[in-house]
C-alpha cells in the first residue's frame, strides 16, 4: 500500500522519515535531531567537521556544501548558523543566503 | 589514535519495555579508551507528537542482552574497532537493542527528553566527551526508561573514537 500523499516523506541519516506536518517554529538541532520543511526536506547533521567545531548540513541525506553549529526552523525557514553567522536557505531551495 | 565509529541502526521495533538502544562495553586493558562524541534517538515513521525520556547511562554486570551488530567505520581509510558485535554486552562488544535489561546497576550519566517528532540528538563539547576507558567494569547505553507508545520504526545510535 502506498503513502498518503498528504505524507511529508524524505531521508535523514540513510532511513526514510514519513511526517504529518511540518516542524514547528523554533525547533532547533541539537537538541533535535531532525527538522521537517514543508517540502518534505529532512534535515540533520552528517558526520563531517570542518575545525571549528561545525558539522556539516544535510537535507534529505544530500550535503548541502554548508557547516553550521545549530540548524533552526523558524516561521517556515531554515535557518543555520555558524561562524558566518545566520544563514537563511533560499526559497529557491538551493543554496543559502 | 584510532579512527571514529558509529553503532546505528532504522527501522527497529523495540520490546514493549524499558530498552536499551545501543550498548558499548570497552575492551579490557591495556588497550584504545573510547570516547563517546554523540547519541541520537527519532521515530522514522512517527504521526504522534509526544514527549519521551531518554537517559545515557552506565551499567555493570549483568550485562543487557542485545541484537549483535558490529560498529561502522566513519572513514573508509581507517582499521576496524576493536570492538566488536554481540550479544551479551561483554567488554569489547556492543549492541543494539536490548529484549533483557540484565541485573547490573544503571548509573545515570545523562538524563534528558525529546518530542518524537522531532528525535533528540546529543552533541558533547569537547570538555563534555564521555570516555569510557579500557578495563571499564561497566558499558554505557542509551536507554529509554520508559516504553514509547509507539514501538515500531526507531533509529538510534552513537559514535565514538578510539584512542
């Protein structure tokens, strides 16, 4: 049987992740461990460091090229920061800014 | 020193029970200390928001009885742990979700909780990093002391280094 297509479905750290909704604002990893855009984008952290004590940004198990402290959702962004400071990802969806 | 590693794990359905996740039990001495960099715990399939405890902690023999499963290599370049998988949580293995507890006293080292929706995940600071040394009398588990509500579809794990 299939998913509901109202189903927000995307990949975090190699498993498949089915959600209702959307994260609610101000959820912030860590402590998180994931966070659910209205996309169906699942993002966490992966396993890379890059010195300054960041780890590098997945969505849906895809690296984003960014390394970041802490990844927030906040009225529908996500949001990342690090020793660049907040960075908002783009309503394009690919990059940040 | 030796290289990072993780014990993770998806898709497991958990006893309907206080369980512990993943179990690392150092290797006898003298040999590599471990030193624990990160836990987490989310439900892949989770329609239900709701609060769970969760708690790292030590635990001496008796050991919990788990699912064997051998630790990953973070780097392809580096050797293997030298812990290895099994299923009695004796010193130098580890595995993941336990069906018994074992009788060895749990000493809470850290005690937190989550939204299912959102999983936890626990990234020590430097100054924070749990070393379990070689010749440890216990292991260290992440450990849900409480059944969750629901009991299917979780992923878990940790890593650590050696070193």
């Amino acid at each position: 049987m299939g998913d509901d297509r109202h189903l927000l479905i995307g990949r975090a750290n190699g498993h498949l992740f089915r959600r209702e909704d959307k994260s609610e604002s101000y959820v912030v990893i860590p402590p998180a461990h994931l966070i659910t855009d209205s996309d169906g984008g699942m993002w966490t952290f992966g396993f890379k460091y890059d010195g300054y004590g960041e780890i590098n940004v997945l969505r849906n198990d895809m690296d984003t090229g960014e390394f970041a402290a802490r990844i927030e959702y906040r009225r529908g962004q996500v949001r990342i920061y690090g020793k660049a400071g907040w960075r908002v990802f783009s309503r394009s969806r690919r990059h940040f800014i | 020193m030796a290289g990072g590693y993780s014990l993770a794990a998806g898709g497991i359905t958990l006893a309907n029970q206080a369980v512990t996740l993943v179990f690392v039990n150092p290797i006898a001495s003298p040999n590599l200390d471990l030193e624990f960099r990160r836990f987490w715990i989310n439900q892949s399939n989770n329609m239900a928001s709701v609060n769970l405890r969760y708690q790292i902690n030590t635990q001496v023999t008796a050991f919990p009885t788990l699912v064997s499963q051998t630790p990953a290599k973070l780097a392809i370049a580096d050797a293997a742990s030298i812990i290895t998988g099994n299923t009695t949580g004796a010193a130098g293995t580890c595995g993941i979700n336990a069906s018994a507890e074992g009788a060895g006293t749990k000493t809470i080292i850290w005690a937190d909780s989550f939204n299912t929706t959102n999983g936890a995940l626990l990234v020590l600071t430097p100054e924070e990093i749990i070393e379990m040394a070689a010749g440890a009398a216990s292991g260290l588990g992440l450990h849900l002391p409480v059944a969750p509500g629901t009991l299917t579809n979780w992923a878990f794990g940790c890593t650590w280094t050696e070193g």
